[in-house]
C-alpha cells in the first residue's frame, strides 16, 4: 500500500489534470484508498491535499462523515430507549442514510464546476449504511469532483471498506490508479 507521500504525489498528479465538462458523474468520484493504518496520518495532513488542490486553482471543501454520526444518533428522540434495546438499531439506519445522504447533497450543491468536497471518515459508517450506497445517491449532485478518503482495498474494480466487508464495484476513478 502506498504511503501518504505516495498519496499525495498521486493526488497531485490527478488534480493537475485539466477537468472536461462532459465527464460522467460517476467519474467525478475519487476514491481515495489507502491501508487503514494510515487513516490518522491523512486527517492530520489533510491541509497538503487541500493545498495542492488550490494550488491548481481548485476550491476545496471538507466533510467529516465521522462527525455526522453521535450528534444524529444522540439528538434522536429514541436514544435513550437505545441503550436499553440496541438491537433497535437497524430500524433507525434508513433515517440515518437520508441524513447524511442529504447533508452530503447540501454541501455538493453550495460548490462549483472547479470545486472539491472531500469526504474523510468513511470508516465510522461502517455497519450503518454502506459508502457505495453514499456515492451512488450523490453523484448527481457532483459538479466538480467528489474525493471520498477510503481506508480499505481496490483491487480489480472493487473496493473493501476497512478490508472488512464484500466489495463493491463502482466507476469512480481510484487513487491510486
């Protein structure tokens, strides 16, 4: 697996690239994957993707996904039953799609056509909703690029969140290639 330096010099690579207006929007996807160990070194250099992003005259926006999670799941009415009775949970998970479904929208919708929205901690929807399902439900909102940061595993087309779970096969372009 590549180091975050290796990352980066990929990332480089690819946001330096001329974007066409015509591009599928399932190929406006990034996926990012990297060896789950790195997932802290990322986030602390975080600023040197967004950097280089501005360097090539790209607006840069990031979302953590992992921030989404306690605050939705701790405001719900039934959290405290939850403790109680965990096994409650799946009934919740359709209303926490849609929240971050649409908070992932919201923050698609505010950039533009040179504009990237990063999306860092995918691992904390591990077992709530799948980052296929994610991307697949936003793509049409993508007017630049969507990075998603992914701590997992491509090989031949399909991706393994955590290295965890079944893959899956999307049409995003994989960092790196």
């Amino acid at each position: 697996m590549p180091t975050v330096d290796d990352l980066l010099g990929q990332f480089r690579r690819q946001v330096s690239l001329p974007w066409s207006p015509d591009t599928s929007r399932d190929y406006r996807v990034w996926i990012m994957h990297y060896d789950r160990t790195l997932e802290r070194r990322i986030q602390g250099r975080l600023h040197e993707f967004e950097a280089l992003a501005r360097q090539y005259g790209h607006g840069w926006t990031s979302l953590s996904l992992a921030s989404l999670v306690a605050p939705w799941f701790a405001a719900h009415e039934l959290f405290e039953a939850l403790a109680n009775q965990p096994d409650e949970l799946p009934g919740l998970l359709p209303d926490f799609e849609a929240h971050v479904v649409g908070t992932v929208r919201t923050h698609l919708r505010a950039l533009g056509e040179q504009d990237i929205l990063a999306l860092s901690g995918a691992g904390a929807l591990f077992g709530l909703m799948r980052v296929s399902t994610l991307t697949e439900k936003v793509a049409a909102d993508i007017k630049g690029r969507l990075l998603l940061l992914f701590p997992g595993r491509h090989e031949t087309g399909v991706y393994r969140l955590l290295d965890a779970r079944d893959g899956w096969t999307y049409r995003a372009l994989p960092i790196p290639a």
